[in-house]
C-alpha cells in the first residue's frame, strides 16, 4: 500500500476545438496567436489552420474585429501612443493594413493622449528635480508608445517648463 503516489492521467485531454474555445473563453485573440497557443498545446499544424478556420467561418476570430478593440483599450485605457499600439499589433500577427485601418479610426490625436496621461502623471514627480522629472516623464510617454518629440512637448507642458529651459 505505501510506494509512491499514483497520479490519474485525465479521464478525456481536451480536443483540439475544446481547447481553442476555452483559449478564446478567456480573451479575444489573433488567428496568430491562438495558431501559436494551440500548436505549443501540442496539436498538428494542419489540424490548428482547419480549426481556425472554421472559427473564422463562425465569426469566433476575426482579426480586424480584434484590432479595433485592441487599439480601443491601448488609446483609451492605456493612453498609450500610435506607435507602440502598431507595435503591440504585429507582434500579434496583425498585418500592417489592418493595423492602419484600426488605429485611422480611433478618435484624438497622440498628443491629445500624451498630454493627459502626463498630467496624470507629473503629480508623482513633484519631489524631483524637474530636470529628472522631465527625463523620467518623457522615458515613461516613449515606453507607453509616444514618439520621442511628442513625449518631450508633453512633458514640459504637464511639468510647466519652457522649452528654453530644457535640451530635450
């Protein structure tokens, strides 16, 4: 009765659709994401493409559906900039025309957004020096996504420094 602890093997492995819509259960993703998952699972290339596609047929993926909303949230919720979100796109498997056409369609500039999300944040920077303020402010913008020039104007005009005062 002692020796070592018996494990049960699963009493049915999930099936190649089960596994696709328990992935697409959680969140929406990209052909090529839930490609790639389903293949780490284990399942055969040529099996995957037949599924994903028939969850395309059904309306399950679609990815201009997924870029839309993809770059909704990054511009809204994040207030993350153009560049960064086009970025995040592909390295969704987004193609670059469809990554275009979700972002023509989102609302206000990056400035616009920059210029929120650094007032936002300029607060917690009010005990630096406010040439550090401005380097950490402009890092923080760039890393959400912001071009280098639109990070920087954002940064003076949330810190209130004239641009004389700084290098950039």
């Amino acid at each position: 009765m002692g020796g070592a602890p018996r494990h049960r093997a699963p009493t049915r492995p999930l099936d190649l659709h089960e596994r696709a819509l328990r992935l697409l259960a959680v969140r929406q993703r990209s052909r090529r994401e839930l490609a790639t998952r389903l293949r780490q699972a284990g399942f055969e290339r040529d099996a995957v493409e037949e599924e994903i596609g028939r969850l395309e047929d059904v309306g399950l993926i679609d990815d201009e559906r997924y870029a839309r909303e993809f770059v909704e949230h990054q511009l809204r919720v994040r207030m993350a900039g153009s560049r960064g979100v086009a970025s995040s796109l592909a390295a969704k498997g987004i193609d670059r025309a469809t990554a275009e056409r979700a972002l023509d369609e989102a609302p206000d500039g990056d400035a616009g957004r920059a210029d929120a999300l650094a007032r936002a944040r300029a607060a917690r920077l009010a005990s630096l020096p406010p040439e550090r303020a401005f380097g950490r402010l402009v890092s923080f913008l760039v890393r959400r996504g912001h071009a280098p020039d639109v990070a920087r104007g954002a940064a003076r005009r949330a810190l209130s420094i004239d641009a004389s005062e700084q290098d950039g």
